[in-house]
C-alpha cells in the first residue's frame, strides 16, 4: 500500500470564504481529502491574520468560527482531515524564529510576493515586521508538519521556493534530512484568481465578492450587479464576450460548456439581453451554492459543536507538531533533558 503523503494548507480568518476560494483551493482540497491519498492538515492561520490586523482582534475573533463553518459546508470532514488553530501550536512559533536566523533581510526583501502585497496594503514605510517575515512563519507552519504537497494559488510559488531554501539550509547545517521539501498543487488554469463582480481581483476589502455563504437574495442582487459589456445598450446590439464577468463565470461554473457557447455566439451576434444571461448564471451558482449553503445552516445551529471540533483538530496537530519539534530540538543540540 502507497503511503500518505502529508498535505498541508490553510487560510487566514478575515472574513468568510468566498467563490474564489471556492474554486482555487477548497474543492481540491475536498478531492484530495476523499482521494485516500493524503494525510490533510488545514489550519486556520490566525496568527498570520494579526500580521496586518493586529489593531482588530474582534475581526479575526469572530472569523474564525466563520471559516470552520466554511470548510465544513463544502466538505471538509473532521474524521478524514484535522482542522486546526495556528495560534494553538506554539512550536510554530518556535520553529519560526529558529528559521529567522538561517535567512537573511535581503532574501526576505527580495521576495516577490510579499513586495507586492507590501504595495497593495499601502504600508509605505511602517510595514509590521510580522508581515515582513510572514513567509518565514509560513515556511514553519509547512515544516513542522513535514508538509509534503501544499495547495496553493500561483502567486504563492515564492513562497513556496523560500520554504524549501529554508528546509535545505537547515537540514544542511545540522546534518539531518528530518524536514521534507513541499511541492506545490496549483488550481487549472484561468481558475487561480477568480475576478470580482466588477472584474477587478475578487477580494474581502474591495467588496465584490460572492461568498459561500450568500442567501439567494444576496447572490442575486450581486449577479445583478456583476459588470458585462457597456456598450451592449440594447438587446440587438452586438455585445462582447472577452472581460464580460456573466461569461467569466459561466465558463469557470457552468459543467455545460456547449451551451456556453451558444449564448456567446448569440450575444456576440445581438438578441441577448444582459439580465437574461445574468438570470442563467444566477441559476447556475445557485444551483452549486445551494447545498453548501444548507449545510452552513446545519453546521451553525451548534456553533458550540464546531469549536469543540477545533479544539479536538487543534489538539490533535500539536501532537505531531511537538514529535517533529523535538526531532529539531535534538538536531540542533537543545533537547538538554532528554
């Protein structure tokens, strides 16, 4: 029998989880939990949150349930993967900082996805050395789980890339081979980054996003919103496809691509109305969000329940993240009284 490979990923409690997520990550997950052939570890990464929220606690505080009850409704099982807290695994933060002595502030200013989001977030120079190091963090969530494939977006290969420069140098100064160097699982292309309603980034701060857990009015009234083609004036008119958000998301949702491409050759043609084709979507997101939906309500009748599964996930975690660490302890000559 192949052995488990250890799966490890997560996602930072800011808000609930919307349809991008969805797509880019949490349906892969949901396949490679029930595949049998992973040992999946999701984390919660509260901690990581505090790196650019550290002023509002309560907005971490009250997502953190929010997420749980997130993965649970798309499938996520508690019995096949542990769920866990970051902020409960204190060897994290421990492993952390004996990672920040192997690399340098010049390797961390060089890599490129934090530039970028240093940029996006308008931290000029008041950036929280905890963002500033958080690839590092990052690098020790993955390593003291001896995470061996990683689902992330594309934009998180250099951090990925830092991970495994930060495994090599420590196995390579205290001449082990204890940690393994994750690889990393990418969704399909053109389905990593999921536009917004108005086909800018899908984003929490910016407001147009399409979350798991909208009611059928607040899909609607969003779909109705969602950005098409402005000079399709009038239904005879011919309208484009290419940058029309309706389209975008019927190729990404829709499992029926043939008549996807009717209604693009029509609306391409003219005799389509933009709140005809957004009626179509509505009932294609629908119809995937619905079942999600009901079970988030089924999952959040006993909120009560769901911590407790997180204690037990978070538990559980610290388990394999206290043997790991005492492999790095004793690598590093410290484990002094054992």
């Amino acid at each position: 029998m192949t052995e488990q490979k250890v799966l490890l990923t997560g996602d930072r409690p800011t808000g609930k989880l919307h349809i991008g997520h969805y797509v880019g990550s949490l349906k892969k997950r949901v396949a490679m939990q029930n595949s049998g052939e992973y040992t999946p570890y999701i984390m919660i990464a509260d901690k990581q949150a505090f790196t650019d929220n550290a002023r509002d606690p309560e907005k971490i505080h009250n997502s953190l349930l929010e997420v749980a009850l997130d993965y649970l409704a798309v499938g996520i099982d508690p019995k096949k993967t542990t769920i866990f807290v970051q902020s409960a695994i204190p060897e994290l933060s421990e492993l952390t900082e004996y990672f920040l002595n192997l690399v340098s502030i010049a390797r961390l200013q060089r890599n490129p996805t934090v530039k970028t989001e240093i940029q996006q977030k308008g931290f000029g120079e008041s950036i929280p050395a905890g963002f500033f190091i958080y690839p590092v963090s990052q690098a020790a969530d993955i390593a003291l789980f001896k995470g061996e494939v990683v689902p992330v977006g594309d934009d998180q290969e250099p951090m990925l890339e830092q991970t495994r420069e930060l495994i090599r140098t420590f196995n390579r100064v205290y001449d082990v081979d204890i940690l393994k160097e994750p690889q990393g699982i990418f969704p399909p292309k053109g389905q990593g980054r999921i536009p917004g309603l108005d086909g800018v980034k899908m984003s929490k701060s910016l407001g147009n996003a399409i979350y798991l857990s909208d009611s059928k009015d607040e899909l609607w009234n969003k779909i109705k919103s969602m950005y098409t083609d402005p000079t399709h004036v009038k239904v005879d008119d011919p309208g484009h496809v290419e940058g029309n958000m309706v389209f975008t998301y019927l190729d990404i949702f829709d499992s029926d691509q043939n008549k996807v491409d009717e209604l693009k050759a029509q609306y391409q043609h003219g005799g389509l109305g933009d709140m005809k084709l957004k009626k179509y979507l509505f009932e294609v997101l629908d119809a995937e969000l619905t079942p999600i939906r009901d079970r988030r309500a089924e999952f959040a009748a006993d909120r009560g329940a769901v911590l407790e599964m997180l204690a037990e996930g978070s538990a559980h975690a610290r388990k394999t993240a206290q043997a790991t660490m005492y492999e790095i302890r004793e690598a590093m000559g410290i484990e002094y009284w054992n």
